[in-house]
C-alpha cells in the first residue's frame, strides 16, 4: 500500500500475491548469514540465554530459512507474522511470544535491525539492543528506544550482558 497508494487496495494484493509466489520458492533462500553470527548465537545459548525469533516475515517462512541455513538447534522458538496479517505488528508479536513462553520482561531483550524492532521491545517493557549491520540505521535505532547499537555480532554478548541478561 505504502508503494502502490492507498487508493490501489487491488494493485496491492495482487504484488503481494506475487512476491509470495516467488518468495515461497525461491526468495527465502536468497539470503546469507551474517559472519560470526553463528558463534554469538553458540556463545549466547552457552550462557544460559534462551533465544527466540521475532520476525516481520511470516512463520512459515521464518522457520523455512531458520532451517534452511542450520540454525533450528540455537532457537526455542520461530515466530513470525501468519499469512492473513495477524501478529503483523511487531510490539504483538513480541507480547504474543512473551505470554506464550511466559517470558518475564526482566528476563528478556529484543535484537533488531529496525525501528519496528525497538518500538515493539520498548511498549512491551523490554530493552532493545539495535545491530548495526542490518537495514535500520544508527539514527533509526536510537531515535526508536534502543539502550545499545552494536556494530559487529561480536559486541551483541557484552551488550546483552550489560543488561545483566545472562
């Protein structure tokens, strides 16, 4: 709607539809995992963090790349929008898996890369901590409620246990 103009609803649908086409097949597989994520995920589930995704994609996609680039094992859960728009925003996604899993807001913080990400952590009650090589600039992090912006995955440890989570 935001690229096509409110007035398009039938456009909109349609590009969706579209995308979702070769999203499911091709798409979701046209990513690359960041270098050291993999043993900051290791070191965090070593100290004790339990780790969840929280995605604006949709679950059935989320759990499909999860799988897809070998990192099931490092997850308790994958979480995402559903595909008829429910937990689409972000701050009720994040409510939904916090309830869910019976998560304490004092036992948890949110890792993004966009203001959406912050916004949801911060009306949840939870800090936010932004990285800085996702698509969300420095700028867009802080202004939405991050507590610490982290350039490289490398800092993401001593950030989460700043904030006395581990």
């Amino acid at each position: 709607m935001t690229l096509l103009g409110k007035g398009n609803a039938h456009l909109a649908s349609a590009a969706l539809k579209k995308y979702r086409e070769r999203f499911r097949t091709v798409g979701l597989y046209e990513n690359t995992i960041y270098p050291g994520i993999k043993v900051v995920l290791e070191e965090l589930r070593n100290n004790g963090c339990s780790l969840a995704v929280a995605t604006a994609k949709p679950t059935v996609f989320a759990r499909r790349i999860i799988e897809h680039f070998g990192l099931t094992d490092f997850f308790d859960s994958v979480d995402g929008s559903e595909l008829d728009g429910t937990r689409a925003d972000k701050t009720e996604l994040i409510r939904h898996i916090l309830c869910r899993d019976h998560i304490a807001c004092s036992d948890a913080v949110m890792i993004g890369d966009r203001e959406h990400d912050m916004i949801g952590a911060r009306k949840n009650g939870i800090p936010g901590i932004g990285v800085l090589w996702g698509y969300g600039s420095k700028a867009e992090l802080v202004n939405a409620g991050a507590q610490f912006c982290v350039e490289t995955p490398q800092d993401l440890t001593d950030a989460v246990r700043a904030l006395s989570i581990t």
